[in-house]
C-alpha cells in the first residue's frame, strides 16, 4: 500500500490528537491542521515521544484577506525519515498577534521566531531574546506583511539614478515595459 | 579638471607615478561580489601583481571596494568606513547595485545609488563582474592617478553638504562618526 | 590570593570589515583576558528582502534572484525553487534533466567545500591553501560558464528543468576537472590536513557533541562530523540521488577539524557522483515546455522542499494562492542555525585565537541568514 | 671620514636591502602560493604611497613619538651590530648592550599602540610581549653560552673569534644545538609564521597596525625592512662566523632569509600560549644542554 | 664628628616637634621640609669626613661603642637623606586630609633616624640598637592607613622579630667568639676563625638580612606590607627601606667576613657558599616579577617588583667580581630612584582618581602628561632598558656573570627582565593608555610641588643612565675601602678589554637616530589628532557605553602556561609560609591597641630589654 509508514505515524497522531486533520501530501510529507491551542502539546509530544528531533523551520503566511496569520512548523524524523508540516492560524489584529514560543523545546525556533517576530510582528511569550536582529536599523512596519508594498516604499523612499535614455522613452510611449 | 592637471608639479607627477605601483585595497565583504574578491587575490588573478593588496583596517587601506548591493545597515558601516580611511582614498562601485539598486530596485532595505552618500571614482557595471573585470578597473583607476584625475575623494569635503543631507535622509538622523569633515578640509586647503 | 576589586570585560568586534568573519556579518564578543565569555551574533547586512521581492514578481522572474541568497553555493536555491513550483504546478521534468541538475548541484557543493577548505586554513594563517584551493575552484566556474554562461550566479534551473543541453565534449571536460582535483587533494593533505601545526590548531576546537548537535538543529557536514549519518540526498532523496552510489563519510570527534576531514571526504564522494553522472546520463530533452510565463497562474497550493547544500539543510516553503506570482516563500537558510546560535554556543568559553576559526569551520553563510 | 660615511650610508643601504629582502619575499611566497608574485621593487612603492599620504591619524604626542622611538632604537641596534668593513660603534657596546637596545623599538611600538586605544592593538602588544618572553629566553641563553665559551661579550670580537677558526670556527659548527635553538628563537623574533601571533590578522585584526595608516605605516615598514636585516646579522655575527666580506655577507643574508620564509610560507600560526610553550619546550632545552656540555 | 652627632639629634628632634605639633599639620609640614632639607645638606657635606670615627661617650660591656663615616655609610646617608626630601615634598600635599596623616612625619623621623643609626654604626651593639628602632619604625609606618594595614603590617612584624631574633644571636654569638663589637676588630680577627663556624655565623646574619631585604623564600610580608600603606609610603619603603637589608650584606660579607673569607665557604666544586646565595638570589628575581604579572593594584606590583629588584642587587653581589658587585651596589642607588619614580607617578594618579586599581584606570595619558612621563622614565629604568639607569647596572651584572661562569644565574636574571618589561608594561598601559573612562574626564595634572619631585628623579634617571660615572667614582672608592678591586669605570661607562659599555655614545646615537626620523617623519604629511571614540571597531560605532579597552588578563596566554608551575609550587611553598605567618599575626593582634603611642613603648621597651639582656648575658 502507498505511503504505509506515513499512515501509521497518521495513526499514532491521531489517537492523540483527535481534533487534528491529517493529511499525507506525498511520499515523507505529512501535513496536520491543529487548534492553534494545541500547537505546543503537539510539539512535545512530537519531540519527547514519536522522536521529530529535527525542527526544520518555521514558516509564517500572513493571509490578509482571511485577518489571519499561518505559522507552519516543519518537523523531520530522523529515524523515520518523515516531514511533518503543522500548521496552525492565529488572529492578525495588532493586539492578538502572539504566540507561545517552542524555543525552549528546539534552540532553532529561537531563530525563526525572532525572524518571525522582526518581519511580521508577531510576539513569541517566553522567548528569551525577541530582540532586533537582521532589521535593526530598521524603522518601518515589519516588512513581509503583506499590507507593506516594498516597491512603493522604496520608490519613495530611496533617491533613483536619472536615468531616462530615448529608447526607454520610446517604449514607455508604446506602453511596453510594464511589468 | 584640465585646469587641475595642468597645475600638477613635477613631484606631484612622480609621486603619482609611484603611488598607482602601490594600491591597497580594504578587505570589506559588503555584498555578494564579495565572492569574486578571493579568485581575484588569489592565484588565478593573483592583484598582487599590480600592487593591490588586501588590508584589514580602513587606516591601511587606499581604495574602498564596495562588493555589490548595500542594506542601509551596511550603508552605515562604509560611511564610517570612508570617514576613517586615510585620504586620498578612492572608491570602487561593484556590480551594478551600486549603480542603480541592479536587481533590488525595488527592495526596501538596499540604497539604489553609492555616489549620493560616498564620491565614486570607479564603477564596474555587471551582474556580477568577473574578476577580470575587477582587474580591469583597478587599471583604469591607476591610469587615472596617473593622470592626477582621481580626486573625487575631494569632492566629499568640498560637497560635504549634499552627501551629508543623502546620508541623514536614509539613515534617518545623523550619525556620529567622530570625524570632523570640516576641520579635514581645511587640512587639506579645500575651503 | 589577590582580592579583584573590579573585572574589566570588554568587547571586540568580529566583524563586519574584518578578515575574520565569513562575508558581510558580525559578532560582538565580550570578552575577560583572552577568553570569549559570551557572543552575540548580529546579521542584516546583507537584507535585501528576498521574500518580499519574490511576493512582487512573477514566478518566472524569481529564477534570476533566488540564486543570489547564497553566494558560495547558488544552486541549491534554484533547484528548490523549480522543483517547489513544479511541486504545486505538477509539472514533469524530463529525466536528463534530473541529471543535469544533479551535476551543477554537485559541482556547486565541491566549488563551495573547496573555497571553505581555503578559508579555514587561512583562519590558522595557511593561506597558501586558501590560494590553491581557490585557484582550483576557478576550474568549476569554468565549468560552470561552459554550461550556463555565468561563472557565480548561473540561472540555470527552471520549472520543468533546465535552460540548456550540455555543449559538445562537455561530459570530458568535466571528468578532465575532476581528475585534475582529485590529483590536488594529496597536495590539500600534505599543507593543510596532516600539518601537525594545523591539526594541533584545529582538533578541540569548537565541539560539537552528538546531543548538542541534533538538539541545535546542526544539519549537513557538520552534524555529519559529530558522528550522525544523516544527508537529504539518502534521507529525502530528490532528483536522481536514489540511482547514484555514494557514501556519507562521518567523524566522530565534533571539533573544527573533524569539520574539515568531512568536507575533504565530501570532495571525494562528489567526484565519483559527478564521474556516476557523466557515465550513466540518459539522452533526450532537457525541459518541458511550461505556459506562458507572464501570464502563467501556478495553482493554489504549498510545498516544502528541502536539498543538501554544501552547508547543510536547505528548504524552501512556497505558498501558492493561484496567482501569478507566489503568496509567500519562505527561504530556510542552512546557516540560520549554524551561522546564530551555534555560533554564540561555540564561542561563549573558547579562546579569541580561535573564534574565527570556528567561524569558518562551520561554515556560515551569512547572506543565507539574512536573506 | 671613513667611518663618517658608513655612518650616513649604512642606513640606507640597510634599508635597500632590507626592502628587496621584503619584496623577495613576497615574491618567494607568492610564487609558493603559486601565483606571479608583486615586482621585487613593491616594498619601495608601498613605503612611498604611505608617506605621502595626505592625512595620517594619530592618536596623540606618544603615538607620533612612538614612531620616532621605533626607528630611532632600530636605527640605534643597526649601528652597533658590526658588518663587513664597519665596526665603529661596536667598541661602545657589546651584545649585551643590542640585546637591550632591540627592545627599545619594542617598547616605543608598544606604548604608541596603547595610546591608539583600540584593544585589537594592545591585544597585538601583549601577544608580541609574551612572545619575546617566549623568544628571547633561548636566544640569550644561547648568546649567554657562546659567550662564555670564548670570554668575551663583544659581538666584534666573536666574529673574530670564529673567523679565526675558518668554517669549523662557526657557531653553528662548533656549538650546533645553541645554533638551532638561536635559528628557532630566530623565527620567532622576526615574527615569521608560525609565530606570527602579534599580527594575526584574523584574530586581531593586524592587532598593533590597526590604527597605523599613512606615514605612520610608512615608518613602521622602513623599521620593518631594517629590522629584519639587522637581526639577521646578529644570528649572522654570532652563529655564521659573521662576514669577510659583503658578498659573503649578502649570501648569507639571502641563504638564512629564504630559510626562515621558506617555513613562513608552509605554516599556520600557532596560539600564543603554545608559541611560548613552544619555545620553551624546544629551544630552550636544546640551549640548556648546549650550555651543559660547554661547562662540563 | 659634630655632623654625625648633628644627623642623629636633628632627627631626634624631628620626632620631637612632631610630636608636640601633633595637631598642626602646616606646622608639621615646614618643619620636616626644613629639617629634612638641613639633613640632607649636611650627609652632602659629609664627604671630606670619611673615615673619621664617633664614639658614645658611654661603654657598654666594657667595649667602646659608636659611629663611622665611610665611604658606604655616606653612599647609603645620601640616598636616605636624600630621597626622604623628596618623599617630604611630594608628600606636602598629598597627605593633606588623608586619615593618620597627624603621624605621617613622626614616623617618617623615626624610621630615619632608625636607618641613618644602622648605616652608620661602627660596631654590632649600635647596630643592633638601631636596626631595632628602624624595625620598630617600618611597622608603625606600614600600619599607617586603615585596616587592612595593620593586617599586613603584623605580618612584617612577625618576620622582623624573627629577623631581629636571628641578628640578636649572631650578634651574642660574635661577641663571644670574639670579645668585641667593633666591626674593624672583627674583620681582624676573622682569620683565626674555623670555617664551619664562619659559615654558620655568616649564614645566621645573611639570614637575618635576608628577611628584612626580602629574599624568596621569605618575602611574603613585603608586597601587602608596601601597598596597603600610604602610597608615599610605599615609595619610601620601597626606595631604601628594604635596601637596608642589603646595605648589611655588603657590610658583613665585604666589610666584617671580607670576600676572601667568604669565597673559602665552598661545598662543592664550584658551588660555594656565595654560589647558594646566587641561587636564592635567582629566584628572588624570577618568582616575586611573575608574581607581579597577575597583580591588579599599581602598588602590588610595585612592591613585588622591588622584591624582585632586590634580587639583582644580592646577584650581583654574590658574583664576587668588581664589576658585579660595582653593579650590585650601583643597582641600590638606580633601583631607588625609579622605583621612587614609579610609585610617585602611581601616587600622582591616585590623587587624582583615587584609586590605584589597575582594571579601572586607563586613558589618562591624555590628562596627565607629567606624570605619565615620569612613569615611563621609572619603567624604561626598572626594566633594564638604555638609556636609563637600570640598564646599566644590570648590564654590570649581567656582564659579570656571563664572564664569571654562571650562564644559569645570568638567564634568570634575564628572565626576569622580561618579566619585568612584561610587567611594566602592564602597569603603565592599563593606567595611562587604552580607552579613557568617562569618569575620568575631567581629571587634571598633579601641582607643582609634586611635579618637583618627579622631575628631579626623571632627571636622577636619565642623568646616572648616560654618566654611570658620576655614582661609579664613589663606588670603586666604596669598593676599594672594603678591600675589593675597583671597577673600571669612565664617567660614562665602563672601559673593559673584551665588549664594553659607553652610555654617551649609546645615547647619543639613539637621539640621533631619533633625529633622523624625525625629519623622514616631517618628510610626510601633516598628521592629524583624533579622539578616543574615532577607531577601527570592526565597522562598528564606538561610543562611551562599549567598553572597549583591553587591560584586565593583559597576559592571559603566558598565564595558561605559567599557570599550571606556578599553582604547584610557588602558591602552595606561599601559601604554607603565609599561613603560618597569618597564624601568628593573628595571635599578636589581640595585643594590639591601636595606638601611635603604643608603637614608643614598644619601641623603648624593645630596646631597654634587649639592653638588659646583653648586659646580663655579657
């Protein structure tokens, strides 16, 4: 049968973590939707007892239109040689947007959720260092939500080059170009 | 500039002649064409031979290679850099992101053009260069010391407000260097 | 038996004009006499926004960027791109150009184990390794410009395979290279890896346990140099690793020159890929036609896809919202772990001699980090 | 009048040797690093592209006198170790008086380094500092030996000692391990890789040189080149039966240099504490058990 | 005659007024000014009574006692008189408000009047009188200054009654031996002496000496005593106190057992007894200078340094040559003057700043230019480096040794030159160079009447380095008088057959070379001054909250290979010999009142006891 050794780690899972929906989205990757609550029992568990000891990354999507941010957390198994992507949704609104860190479990999620942190705002409780890192001269909004437009900003903000031979003109004038 | 050259004395001819034989560049990795600085030192292109030598420190250091694309927190650290280096002090634009912002025209966090908040002496256009091309404009910049025409390294203190008006603008505030711009031109017998 | 009224810590900068720091990156490092007491990384040099550039441009206009988030090692990044968006478009490649792909990221992985070979020595102030491995490198990149026209950044790889077939005679020239290095590596040996100076600089330094490892997420040589047999080319196979014979050299002792002993070991390994590659490859086309690229709406969907660069884990998250342009991609840098926090572990207790060394060792690549 | 031109040329003779032995020496280790190498005249061109140099920061009256002390104590060594044809000085003062004497450019570099308040550089001084406690110990004791052997301090008198003798005369020859143990505390003086640990630029960022640019350089790189020639001729003098003549002399000079960069080139730099371990491990004991078996 | 007499009383009555205008400082202040400046004129005028004898009109056991001027008692009169002027004037001012400072002069009488009595007895009664007070008066001078003082002061006190116990049986010993005290008729009679027996005695007052001049292995009272004191104080100890010690050497081993006796002690082959006194001397030299690395307080250093420095002198002495011993005794005089220097300089900085705490100056080289001046003439002195006059002393014994035969003493000696340079340098990076400490910004440049001192001894330095000739001539006459060979001396150097020394030259070609830089140096462009903040950080802003300044562990790396030698033997041989010393201290401390007048009825009773025990005994 495909994808056995996917379907019984489903399995074990599941028993767990009834509220879960899983998914095999191909050979090694397994996808599971949880309750954002219960994100951090399922880490541990994850960790401690079906051996993912490998956290990969962790991934944010901010869907605007939805008013919610995605964190995916991508775990390995080294032993079992399986990807598990578990992906939760938490609110957007200013006030709401924070997290418990998983950084206590996995030293690598202290990179990724202060990178989280400094590109989508998102605060990380009980993280240790949620300080600047990559945009500390920064002062703009986190710039990966989606709301931030990098082209406006830097056409206003950066001083371009005059640079406008005919040729450009001339295509300009064509409406060639765009894009 | 002719007015200039025709200016220069006989010691000032020969003491060109000798300082192009002895460039030596600081060894400051701003960005990704960093990456053809080692072939270039090293024994494929080896610079060496035209007496271009990496060095550690912005004191030792006569030309400023700017490698590429610079984030405004790079943009800070060669401001600071420039300051401190020794005049005459000549500046190399590297790729075409230090032209026009190349690839990242529209990122938000690179500058889109060196010569606003540093006087440029050179640029090499490319994406990315190959160390010939690094070589090549090494030679154009010594030819141009020979022919007492790299001076843009005064512009910075003769136009010390236009570049310090770019660099407050991206920066957004001053930033303290401890170098006294003014007390240098006079130093120098500009102003 | 001298009371201490007062300790004066201070601080030195590694970093970012410095020779002793990979590239355009920097740590601060307080220190007490010649001892580091803690590190602290500080990276955004080099930011320029990938993410956020690929979120406004067409999927097609992604390829001539995502290759410059690594320098050293661009390949890795293209070959996770088209195979993310072939992932969630469903697009075939031909099996030439499986090959192919796998070629260029090889000889990209010995391109970059060769340079961080010369920079490691250098740390130890050997720089003729640095100037022979380097020159030695220029082979690959001639290699390289034969195949895709550019000697770093070689936009080569695209949804649905790659830009081009090889020239003619290539696959002997190519085995003309690999010949041309192997019979280097005695030389590598005799300066660098059996130079008691070096070994007596490199071994101890910069410990990695087994433990420590896994649990700050090493990944790539330098979890293979503490003693773990783990590789995404055996684990999670991708193009056509699962048809190639290959080993995946190990060390046990974890230190800075266990590091350099696997990725030595490594050249070998990719030498015998690449001569596999060149003697098995099959004919036929190099790339399935994909839509019109300016008008080409990837359906709605994400993948997570993961290669074995030279420095480890590399993996890219793309989300697909049916657009023209992708939703989010998310950029998992080898060196996030290695170049931050494995870093700042290593440094806090060693000694300021050897901080660049463990630098080097683990092989950080900042732009990764920064992206 | 003799002597009065000596006294003016010896400078700069010393000082063009001295700069083609640097530039040699590039050459020689870029061709070892197999690449083509500067011209041999590069030295010449670097010193003058620093000296005229139109700014040059200083950190303060120490720092500029720093550099007034470091080539005036070299100056000072260079006239009082004796080459083929000039002796003058040496009647005023024995080896002892140039074992000191080389310190005072050490010294000099080190407080104007201080005051250039940058801890890259005062790490360099303290690197350099234990190093000549790790060097100079077996260097003396062997100077130490062979002085007692031949009941003289005078460096001149040494030379005519082993001249005396022809090659057998040598020290090298006929005290052989207090010759090696002086080679390798040699290597350790120039500050030649493996224990270049003062400079070590990935470490410390060239460490005394950080804050030195312009003329500062420029002055430090003269010193540099008269330096180097003048400890040479002391291992030279003491060890290789001096010079009859200055052929004999500059083929000495060449023979030695490229030795000592002939290990320059092949090896990484130790850490400090091991260069110092190192130097008491090795040289220092051959030097002991050459002393031994001088006295018994 | 008069002038010996004149010597004693007016420091006698130095103490006196002190005593009496216990309240006044000013007054205080002029009168020692005026005193100490009388004494000094008056052991300067000295000169032409060489030889001429002084006796107590009182006999003690039926033996004459008194005083002697020679040619080694006026040597050490000057220093004493001499560098306590300069102490008295630079301390004008730096006392002032400080806590004990209303004993500060009385002592400082005392302790003079003890040392001027020691130097110039004639005989071993006086001597032993006086070596009493002096050591009286060291411990009163040492617990000036808080608790810690009194501490470490109780510990000296520990090894100089031993010391004291010790010379006290030499001095029965002799007397019985020989029947008399007077040092002349003993050197008379030393020949009809067995040879065990002289050894022994010359090994019960070496001993004794031993102690007060701090020779490895029982120095460890000296550096906490020295530091924790007034820094004036340190200085004053440092200078001469300790060189006392040494002045009774010369005098025993050249003037009362003479060399010739001393060089029949042999044991085997070329050891000999003086050869044994080499090696205590070696070590002196190496142990306390490492020591002195890890120091964190200016004033530690100091004093572990001039434990160190007294090695050279013993070693020079003990090469038994004219130009070892020459060097030895030239050292004493060189030896004061820097490390005078030196610890005024550190004084200067803890004027001002308050504190002599090493990991947290630095910077002040901007602010007090004089004083740093001064501290690099004291450490190019200390460490042995022309044109200074350490280096020549040094370079006499080094000379001496490599010539005599003694290759091993003659590289410990070197080693702990560089110890030293090593040390020094420490000593003055962390202090005047490296970042400045906002703190300290406002900090001025000490007054006059401190400068005064330190310029007179910069001068004292630099003026014995280039003319060594000018303390040479007394020397070879002090040498001459004990009946050694004279050293060959020139007045700026020293004329030898094989390898000589010529300061002048050596000077002079250094300024020329000097010179000659400094028009390559006006060749270049002008150079401009930046601050502190403009540096090379890596790219990185500097500003004052970075600490960046490199001066805590300076040598952190020769300490990883030290380290391990130093933790097994020398910290374990200290700290047994402390504890012991700790041990008894303590038990002495419960006696201990406190007060100033307490230290007058010890001293009084020690010497009327010891009084009556010689009576009785003889």
């Amino acid at each position: 049968m495909e994808y056995q050794k996917e379907n019984s780690i489903i399995e074990a899972m599941q028993l767990e973590f009834p509220e879960a929906a899983f998914t095999v989205k191909k050979a090694r990757r397994i996808e599971v939707k949880l309750p954002s609550k219960r994100l951090y029992d399922f880490a541990v568990r994850m960790q401690k007892k079906w051996g993912f000891l490998h956290l990969s990354a962790i991934s944010c999507v901010d869907w605007i239109n939805d008013g919610e941010f995605e964190l995916v957390y991508h775990f390995w198994n080294y032993d079992e040689k399986v990807l598990v992507m578990a992906k939760i949704r938490i609110p957007r609104e200013k006030g709401d947007s924070h997290f418990e860190t998983i950084s206590n479990l996995w030293q690598p999620a202290k990179f990724f959720e202060r990178d989280i942190h400094e590109m989508f705002g998102i605060y990380f409780d009980g993280s240790e260092d949620m300080e600047g890192f990559i945009l500390t001269d920064w002062t703009g909004p986190p710039p990966m939500r989606k709301d931030f437009i990098t082209r406006e900003y830097a056409l206003n903000f950066f001083h371009y080059r005059e640079y406008e031979p005919q040729w450009l003109k001339d295509m300009m004038a064509a409406g060639e170009g765009n894009e | 500039m002719d007015e200039k050259i025709t200016q220069r004395s006989v010691w000032e001819k020969i003491s060109a002649k000798l300082s192009k034989r002895s460039l030596w560049m600081l060894h400051y990795c701003t960005g990704c064409g960093a990456i053809e600085l080692p072939p270039t030192m090293t024994a494929r292109f080896d610079m060496e031979r035209f007496g271009i030598n990496p060095m550690v420190t912005p004191r030792q250091a006569d030309i400023l290679l700017i490698t590429g694309y610079l984030s405004v927190k790079t943009l800070k650290r060669v401001v600071l850099t420039y300051e401190q280096m020794q005049a005459p002090k000549y500046v190399v634009g590297f790729g075409s992101c230090t032209i026009n912002g190349g690839m990242y025209w529209n990122s938000y966090s690179t500058m889109k053009s060196l010569d606003r908040y540093i006087p440029v002496e050179t640029y090499i256009a490319g994406c990315m260069p190959r160390p010939e091309a690094i070589i090549a404009s090494f030679n154009e910049l010594i030819n141009k010391i020979d022919r007492g025409e790299a001076n843009s390294w005064k512009d910075y203190y003769n136009n010390y407000n236009f570049y310090k008006e770019n660099q407050e603008h991206t920066f957004e505030g001053p930033i303290e260097t401890y170098n006294d711009i003014k007390a240098d031109a006079a130093l120098f017998n500009i102003k | 038996m001298s009371k201490i009224d007062e300790v004066r810590d201070y601080e030195l900068f590694i970093g970012p004009n410095h020779p002793g720091i990979a590239g355009n990156y920097s740590f601060k490092m307080k220190l007490r006499g010649d001892k580091v007491l803690s590190a602290k990384t500080d990276a955004g040099y080099l930011h320029r926004g990938f993410e956020k550039l690929m979120e406004e441009r067409l999927f097609i206009q992604n390829i001539a960027i995502v290759c410059r988030i690594c320098v050293p090692d661009p390949d890795p990044n293209e070959n996770n791109y088209a195979r993310a968006v072939e992932e969630i478009a469903g697009i075939e490649v031909p099996e030439r150009a499986h090959w192919i792909r796998t070629l260029v990221l090889e000889l990209s992985r010995m391109a970059s184990h060769l340079f961080s070979l010369g920079g490691h020595a250098a740390t130890t102030g050997l720089y003729v390794l640095a100037n022979w491995t380097i020159a030695d490198r220029d082979r690959i990149m001639e290699l390289f410009e034969e195949l895709t026209g550019g000697r770093v950044y070689h936009i080569y790889q695209l949804p649905g395979g790659v830009r081009r077939d090889f020239p003619d005679g290539f696959g002997r020239r190519v085995l003309e290279v690999m010949d041309y290095i192997e019979s280097r590596l005695p030389d590598y040996d005799d300066l660098a890896i059996n130079n008691s100076l070096f070994i007596k600089r490199a071994t101890g330094i910069g410990v990695i346990t087994k433990e420590q490892a896994i649990s700050w997420g090493v990944t790539g040589p330098n979890l293979r140099a503490c003693g773990v047999a783990a590789d995404v080319r055996k684990d999670d196979p991708y193009e056509v690793y699962d048809k190639l014979d290959f080993e995946i050299p190990t060390m046990t002792e974890g230190d800075s020159y266990a590091r350099m002993i696997v990725r030595r070991k490594e050249l070998v390994q990719s030498i015998n890929i690449v001569r596999q590659i060149i003697d098995k490859i099959p004919s036929g086309p190099v790339w399935n036609k994909i839509p019109n690229p300016l008008k080409w709406k990837v359906p709605a969907g994400d993948a997570y896809v993961r290669t074995e660069s030279s420095k480890g884990e590399y993996a890219y998250y793309m989300v697909s919202d049916g657009g023209r342009k992708p939703y989010r991609v998310h950029v998992r840098g080898a060196s996030t772990t290695h170049g931050v926090h494995v870093l700042e572990n290593l440094l806090a207790g060693s000694r300021i001699e050897d901080a660049s060394q463990i630098m080097f060792s683990l092989d950080a690549c900042p732009p990764e980090v920064d992206r | 009048m003799n002597t009065v031109l000596w006294i003016v040329f010896l400078p700069i003779l010393l000082f063009v040797i001295g700069t083609f032995m640097l530039g040699y020496s590039r050459k020689y280790v870029a061709r070892i690093e197999r690449r083509y190498g500067p011209p041999i005249q590069q030295v010449f061109y670097d010193i003058f592209k620093l000296m005229s140099k139109k700014t040059n920061i200083s950190h303060g009256w120490m720092h500029d006198f720093a550099i007034l002390m470091l080539l005036g104590g070299t100056l000072l060594t260079m006239y009082f170790v004796p080459v083929p044809g000039f002796h003058f000085f040496a009647q005023y003062g024995d080896m002892l008086v140039i074992m000191y004497i080389l310190l005072i450019p050490a010294l000099g570099m080190a407080l104007g380094v201080g005051e250039t308040a940058n801890p890259n550089g005062s790490i360099g001084i303290s690197r350099a500092l234990m190093m000549l406690a790790g060097y100079d110990i077996p260097f003396v004791l062997t100077f130490i030996g062979f002085a007692m052997i031949n009941h003289t301090t005078s460096m001149y008198e040494l030379i005519q000692v082993q001249q005396a003798g022809g090659f057998a005369g040598w020290g090298l020859i006929s005290q052989p391990l207090l010759g090696i143990a002086a080679l390798i505390a040699l290597q350790g003086m120039l500050g030649e890789k493996p224990f270049e640990v003062m400079v070590a630029p990935h470490e410390i960022a060239t460490g005394p040189m950080t804050e030195m640019g312009g003329k500062f350089l420029g002055i430090m790189m003269i010193q540099h080149a008269i330096s180097i020639v003048v400890e040479l001729t002391i291992y030279i003098n003491l060890f290789l039966g001096g010079a009859v003549n200055w052929f004999d002399y500059l083929l000495k000079l060449f023979i030695l240099f490229t030795a000592l960069i002939s290990v320059n080139a092949v090896f990484g730099r130790f850490r400090t504490d091991d260069a110092v371990r190192f130097m008491w491990k090795i040289p220092l004991p051959l030097a002991i058990i050459g002393i031994l078996f001088i006295i018994f | 005659m008069s002038i010996v007499s004149n010597l004693l009383l007016l420091t006698l009555l130095g103490v006196l007024l002190n005593v009496i205008f216990y309240k006044s400082e000013v007054v205080q202040k002029y009168i020692s000014l005026i005193i100490f400046a009388i004494l000094t004129y008056l052991s300067i005028v000295m000169y032409p009574l060489v030889g001429s004898h002084f006796e107590i009109p009182f006999l003690i056991a039926g033996q004459h006692i008194g005083f002697t001027i020679t040619y080694l008692n006026y040597y050490f009169a000057l220093m004493i008189t001499g560098i306590t002027l300069l102490t008295v004037i630079f301390s004008l001012k730096f006392i002032k408000g400080k806590e004990g400072n209303t004993h500060y002069y009385t002592v400082l009488f005392l302790k003079t009047f003890g040392m001027l009595g020691v130097i110039l007895s004639s005989d071993l009664l006086t001597f032993f009188v006086f070596w009493e007070i002096m050591s009286w008066s060291t411990f009163a001078l040492m617990s000036t200054g808080g608790e810690p003082a009194h501490r470490s002061a109780f510990k000296y006190f520990v090894f100089a009654v031993t010391a004291s116990m010790i010379l006290m049986a030499g001095v029965i010993l002799s007397y019985s031996l020989f029947g008399s005290f007077d040092f002349a008729v003993i050197h008379g009679k030393m020949a009809s002496l067995s040879l065990p027996m002289t050894g022994f005695l010359l090994t019960i007052f070496i001993t004794s000496f031993s102690i007060e001049s701090a020779v490895f292995p029982v120095h460890s009272w000296l550096p906490d005593g020295y530091s924790n004191t007034f820094t004036t104080f340190t200085a004053y100890l440092s200078g001469i106190s300790t060189r006392i010690g040494i002045y009774g050497i010369i005098l025993f081993l050249f003037g009362v057992f003479g060399i010739q006796t001393v060089d029949k002690l042999g044991i085997i082959g070329k050891i000999n007894f003086r050869y044994v006194f080499g090696i205590f001397a070696a070590l002196t030299m190496i142990v306390p200078t490492f020591t002195a690395l890890y120091q964190h307080d200016a004033k530690k250093l100091i004093a572990w340094h001039s434990v160190g420095q007294g090695g050279y002198m013993l070693i020079g002495l003990a090469s038994g040559s004219a130009l070892g011993i020459a060097g030895g005794m030239f050292h004493v005089l060189n030896h004061m003057a820097y490390v005078v220097l030196i610890v005024f300089a550190i004084a200067s900085v803890e004027y001002r700043t308050g504190t002599t705490n090493l990991n947290k100056l630095g910077g002040l080289i901007k602010k007090m230019p004089v004083s740093y001046l001064a501290l690099l003439f004291g450490i190019i002195g200390l460490a042995g480096l022309p044109p200074m006059n350490g280096f020549v002393s040094k370079w006499f014994i080094y000379r001496a040794l490599i010539l005599g035969g003694y290759p091993f003493l003659a590289i410990a000696a070197v080693i702990g030159t560089l110890g030293t340079i090593l040390s020094v340098y420490k000593l003055i990076h962390n202090m005047f160079l490296g970042q400045l400490p906002e703190r300290y910004n406002d900090v001025k440049e000490v007054g006059f009447s401190m400068q005064l001192p330190m310029w007179i001894l910069m001068i004292v330095v630099l003026g014995l380095g280039v003319y060594p000739g000018l303390a040479m001539g007394l020397i070879a006459k002090i040498q001459v008088s004990l009946g050694l060979a004279a050293v060959p001396y020139a007045l700026h150097g020293i004329k030898a057959a094989s390898g000589q020394l010529d300061m002048l030259v050596v000077s002079a070609v250094f300024i020329g070379g000097i010179a000659v830089t400094w028009i390559i140096y006006l060749l270049g462009n002008r150079r401009k001054h930046v601050g502190q903040y403009n540096n090379y950080a890596g790219g990185n802003f500097l500003n004052k909250s970075v600490a960046y300044n490199f001066n805590y562990e300076f040598y952190a790396a020769l300490e990883h290979v030290i380290d391990p030698y130093r933790k097994k033997i020398i910290e374990r041989t200290e700290r047994g010999i402390a504890s012991v010393t700790d041990a008894v201290s303590e038990y002495i401390r419960r006696i201990y009142t406190g007060m100033i007048n307490t230290y007058g009825i010890y001293v009084v009773t020690a010497f009327v006891v010891t009084i009556i025990i010689l009576k009785e005994l003889i």
